[in-house]
C-alpha cells in the first residue's frame, strides 16, 4: 500500500493503465445481484464471480486510475436506465470498474480481473482485510467481516469522495470528457430481453 503505481489491464493486453496511488484504496467483496448479472452478461462470470457469487472490487477514486494504451476499447453498459456505469475492455469482456453516472461523485470500484493478480491477493498488496457488502445475495449465508467494519469502510469511501468534489480532482476522471458529465464512450443499456437473460443465470441464495 502508498504511492507505487498498480498496473491495470484486461485479459488480452489490449488495454493497459494503471492506479497511480493505491492509498485509501480498500477492498471490497460485493454479492449483490446485478453485480453477478453484469458478469453473466458479459459472458465470463466464472472469471469474475468467486463460488459464492461475489465480485472481488477495489475502491478507490476515478483520478488516481489512467490509461496508457488502448482506451478506445473502453466500452460502457449498464443493465438498466437506472444504473451505474459499468466500464468494460470491449477487445476481451474484461471487466474494469464501475462508477456512478455523475462524474463528481467520483468513486470507482475497480473490478478485480483488470488488476493482474488473483483476487485471494489483493488483501497483501492493499493492505486492508476485504470487506463484503450486499452479503443477503449470496449463494449460502456469509460470515466474515463485522458490519461495523463494513460501515466505517464505506464511510471511509463516502468521505474521500466528498473531498474530492470539494478540491475539484473529480474532474480528472479518464472515464468522462474533460469539465463535463458526458462518458468518453456511450452507455448501451441491455436490451429487456438480454436483461432477464443476464437475471435468470443468476444462482439464487440460499
Ligand atoms: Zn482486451
Ligand atoms: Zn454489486
């Protein structure tokens, strides 16, 4: 965990970057249903979901994370109108991260198959035990992690974001244009057909 830079990338190395801080990043484990319809709807959930159905993400804030190579097969989906942004390397399925449709709240949760290292891993290099959030949609009922660390970690996020509308660093996202809210590549929203599709594969909890 400091200041040494964290390479990113997807699976086939079309796409490369890196976090340039990896300060203040936590990691978390989220076992909420879309999460697990967005990886069945980029067809890989067996490289993206752990056997409980949770994805590994690592918090952090959009400016600290660049490209250095490719960025034009970042691709964005979103499984409704409604919701988040999830960023994609379109040459592979890789997923990237997730971040809110506004730009200013500037949280990304960095999906754990763009870090290069297996998710069981990233506890040693972040230096923070992982956190689990949305644990009632898991495949069997999960234990570890106390809420109340569960709440300070996300307070700890809420907090960073806020400081980073405050000193205008949000406006550093690689993931929208320069000083507006528009992404760098569209959004395409599932169609109603592939959306139940990517639901209906989901294994229900237990
Ligand atoms: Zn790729
Ligand atoms: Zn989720």
């Amino acid at each position: 965990m400091g200041q040494t830079p964290h390479k990113i990338q997807c699976r086939c190395g079309q796409l490369e970057g890196e976090l340039t801080s990896t300060v203040g990043a936590m990691h978390l484990a989220c076992y909420c249903r879309d999460c697990q319809a967005y990886a069945h709807a980029l067809g890989n959930p067996g490289q993206v979901l752990d056997e409980l159905g949770g994805t590994d993400v690592i918090a952090t804030l959009q400016h600290r994370l660049r490209f250095t190579k490719g960025a034009d097969s970042l691709a964005c989906l979103m499984l409704s109108r409604q919701g988040v942004l999830r960023w994609y390397a379109s040459c592979c399925n890789t997923p990237i991260g997730n971040t809110a449709r506004d730009p200013r709240l500037s949280y990304i949760g960095l999906v754990h198959t763009c870090m290069g290292m297996p998710a069981a891993d990233l506890d040693k290099e972040f230096g923070t035990n992982r956190v689990v959030v949305n644990k009632k949609d898991a495949r069997k009922p999960k234990r570890d992690a106390s809420s109340a660390s569960a709440l300070f970690a996300i307070w700890r996020i809420i907090g960073s974001v806020v400081w980073a509308r405050l000193n205008g660093s949000w406006k550093k996202s690689p993931f929208f244009q320069p000083g507006s809210t528009r992404p760098v590549a569209a959004p395409r929203v599932l169609s109603q057909e592939e959306r139940e599709q990517a639901y209906e594969a989901v294994l229900p909890a237990k």
